[in-house]
C-alpha cells in the first residue's frame, strides 16, 4: 500500500514538474514571439510574465487551457489587471430620465464647471456634489417625461449671431455642455482617458444608451419594435432636454455614438444651429455600412452581413445558454476582441481587457436588438444640419468595424471638418491613442469656445494652443489628415 502510494505521488510530482516546464517553454517562447506584449505586461504593472505568458500562448498555438497550471496563471493575470486598473472607477452626479417610451436612461454629470443661472434655480445638494467632484445617486431627481407631454421641450434660447456667422454667448457667459455619446456594446466608460482629463474646468454629460449599461432594456424593443438608431437620437434629445435645456453644446460620439448625434441632426436642426457649437464623429459612418467587409473576403463579407441578424436573433433567444458559452470560451473571445479593438501591437493589456470587460458586459440579445439598425442606417443628409459647426471626423487606420473611408465620406460632406486618421489604430481609438484623441478634441472644443464666448480652463487651451493645426504638424505627430 506505502509502494502504491509512494509511486502515485512519484507520479502525481513528475506530471506537476512536466507542467511547470511546459509553462516555462510558453513563457520562453513569449520572450520570442511576442516580447512587445511582455513590455506591456511590465508597463502595466500586473504580473508582466502570467499576461506575457497567456499572449504569447495564443500567438504560438500553444494550447495552455490543457494545463491547469496555465489556465491558473491566466486567471490569476486577468483578476491583478482588473483590481489594478482604475478603469470605469470614475464617477459622477448620477440621474436617470425617461425616455419617450417610458426607459429609463442613466447618465452622470461631471466636471467642476456649472450652468449659469439663477442662484434660485440651483440645485445645491447636485451643485455641492460636482464642486467637490464626488458621486452622487440621485436617480428620481430629474424630471420624468412621460406620453406626449414628454415631448414638450423647454426654452431655449438661441445664441446671437455674431460677424462672419460666430455664435456669441449671451449675457453671463455659459460653459460648454460636453455630451459624450458611447458606442455599441459598450458604456459610458468607454470615454475614460477623456473624462479623467476634461473633469476639471468643465461641464460633462456621460450617459448609456438604451439597453446597454446601467440604462434600462429599451421598453418598446420588449414590447416587439425593432430598434432604431433614430429611437436613439431621440434618447440624446431627452438627455439634452433634461440636463442642458440652455447654453451651448458640443457633442462627441463613438462608434453608434456619433450614428445617435446624426439622428438628431435629422430630427431637429434647428438644434444645431441655435445651440451646436462643435461635434466630433469618431469610428462612426454616415450609411452604407452593409458594405462593410469586417475584415473578411467580399464574399464571406456578404454571406455575413446576410444571415448575421438571423442567427443573432437566434441566439437572443437563449440568452443563458450563449453567456455560458463566451465566459467558457473567454480566450477565444478575448482575441476576437482584441482583434475588432485595437490595431496596435503593444496596447496595454490591461486597456485591452478593461474593453473585453465591456464588451462582455453587453447580453448577446442585447447585441441582437442592435444589430440589424445598422444596416439601416443612413444619415448622410442629415449631416448637412453640421455644416459651418466646428466638427472633428476622426478614424483608426485600422478599423475594421466603421473603416476610414467612411469617415472620410462624412469629412467630405462638412468641407470645414477637421479630419484625422490615425494610423496603427483601431475601432477603439479613443482608448488606444488617448493623448492623440484628447489633443484633437482640445483643438476642437478651443474652436467651439470661440464660436459661442464660452470659458475653457487653462488646461484645455493650452492643449489647443500647443496643438497643430497645419497639415505638416500632423503629419509629424503621425496622424494622417
């Protein structure tokens, strides 16, 4: 019985050790194959090996998820990036208003800046809490708009005209109202990098679309309408209407995101012109995304795009089922991630999985609602709503979810956008390239402010002051314009 034992412990120890010398030749063969992603590891500060480990197993076909020692150490890189990274930590005075059929929307606002009114129109309780920059939960404080007298709007008083067709703030100089729109299957939290650096000096407007985030499922989705990006727009109108009914604007969209500020432009144009001081459109398109090869052949493209909302829809069905199967596949999914992502070599793995988070965060029938209003989709006369506001077009070389053709189609309908493609990115530029992305929106935000006699903080301006504005300069920053 001691000679069995003994020999299944000699067993047990000899099959330990050949596991922790299959993990060291991974770990090898990591310093080979893809040591950038080991540099990243370290630049992050989490476990630089375990996450150089898991990259370089999926670039050397290393099948890691047969050894229990690998998928140990994978499991244990994944939970030091998400407890070291501060990602989505970043919170504002939260709200929630109702949309015109009944969902509920959450948004916050944040940064230090205030609307000008009235001292008896404040809020101190939501005026205390954005001075000091903490949370707050105030989710009934807003208005509810319901039926059709949600679609009342309040008054807005437009901003004067000033010479050469500028926008002049009226009296008592209000900030710009920043709106971030996020994209699809995403969150408010996609525009991180942005709002750590606008918070001070600035008035933020951060909210999750219908379905996706803390916001409700869309209700009239549940009771059997198709989504539409045109319901969104709606959505965008509701926020503004209950936030920033006055002062001037600047929209900012990603993705879906600058799909949702399209609808609006359609909706109410008159918008644009009183209030819209500056948009900026990242990852977006105007229509024509059924073009769209993903990546793949034309022909597999097609097939794609053909049985894609069908199958989608399928899954939706059995939501359990699905969800049980990405987390059980979560390797796989994390590349595919990765893949639609980022364009980069070195992204910081733990950017990299602060979006597989997200992403995995959006129910598959969730993904499913939205799907099928992309192909849908088409605004490109709508854009003539932003013609002469001051308008940032920004794209990833590399995107292969919104390519940057299409926003050079956008930037070839607003003569006077600003158009930026940066190389060696993808869908998710905004956090790929955070610096280049906030430059370019300083840039603008310096050009909305002029437009209206709006305050900018220091910080800001001398961001846009320091920036290029000439094609040369870009040129140097390595962005193609």
């Amino acid at each position: 019985m001691a000679s069995e034992a003994g020999k299944s412990l000699g067993a047990a120890a000899g099959a330990a050790e050949s596991a922790v010398r299959a993990v060291q030749a991974v770990g090898e063969a990591a310093a080979t194959v893809d040591g950038r992603l080991l540099r990243a590891g370290r630049r992050a500060g989490v476990l630089g090996m375990s996450v150089g480990v898991v990259a370089a197993g999926a670039a050397a076909g290393v099948a890691l998820e047969r050894l229990t020692v690998g998928r140990t150490m994978r499991l244990r890189a994944r939970a030091e990036l998400d407890a070291a990274a501060p990602f989505g930590s970043l919170r504002g005075v939260s709200r929630q208003i109702t949309a015109d059929d009944g969902t509920r929307l959450y948004l916050e606002l944040d940064g230090t800046a205030r609307p000008v009114r009235p001292a008896a129109e404040e809020d101190p309780q939501a005026a205390l809490a954005a001075t000091a920059g903490g949370p707050q939960d105030d989710p009934d404080a807003a208005p509810v708009r319901r039926g059709w007298f949600g679609r009342l709007r309040p008054s807005r008083p437009a901003l004067a005209t000033a010479p050469g067709g500028a926008l002049a703030a009226p009296e008592g100089s209000p900030p710009l109202t920043v709106v971030f729109c996020h994209g699809y299957c995403l969150n408010q939290d996609s525009w991180h990098f942005q709002r750590a650096w606008l918070r001070e000096g600035m008035r933020l407007v951060f909210w999750d679309q219908r379905s996706h985030g803390r916001s409700e499922r869309g209700r009239s989705y549940q009771a059997g309408e198709p989504a539409t990006i045109d319901q969104l727009g709606g959505d965008l109108r509701a926020v503004i209407d209950a936030v920033a009914p006055e002062g001037p604007l600047v929209l900012v969209g990603h993705s879906m995101g600058g799909m949702t500020i399209m609808a609006l432009a359609d909706q109410d144009p008159e918008l644009f012109r009183e209030r819209v001081a500056g948009v900026a459109l990242i990852g977006t398109t105007a229509g024509n995304w059924r073009e769209v090869t993903l990546g793949l052949p034309a022909y597999g493209a097609r097939m794609l795009h053909r049985v894609a909302p069908g199958v989608l829809k399928a899954l939706g069905r059995q939501v359990e089922l699905v969800e049980a199967t990405r987390r059980a596949g979560s390797e796989f999914t994390a590349v595919l991630y990765r893949r639609f992502s980022f364009a980069s070599a070195d992204v910081d793995p733990s950017v990299a999985r602060f979006a597989e988070q997200m992403l995995e965060a959006t129910p598959i029938d969730v993904v499913a609602e939205f799907y099928p209003a992309f192909g849908l989709h088409d605004k490109a006369a709508a854009l003539a709503a932003l013609d002469g506001i001051p308008a940032l077009v920004l794209a990833g070389a590399g995107d292969l979810l919104t390519p940057p053709g299409h926003s050079e189609a956008i930037a070839a309908a607003l003569p006077g956008a600003e158009l930026v493609v940066v190389p060696d990115a993808g869908h998710l530029v905004m956090l790929e390239h955070p610096e280049l992305v906030n430059s370019r929106l300083a840039a603008l935000l310096a050009k909305a402010a002029r437009r209206c006699g709006a305050p900018l903080p220091a910080s800001v301006r001398e961001a846009a002051d320091g920036d290029p504005e000439d094609t040369g300069d870009l040129g140097d920053l390595g962005v193609q314009p």
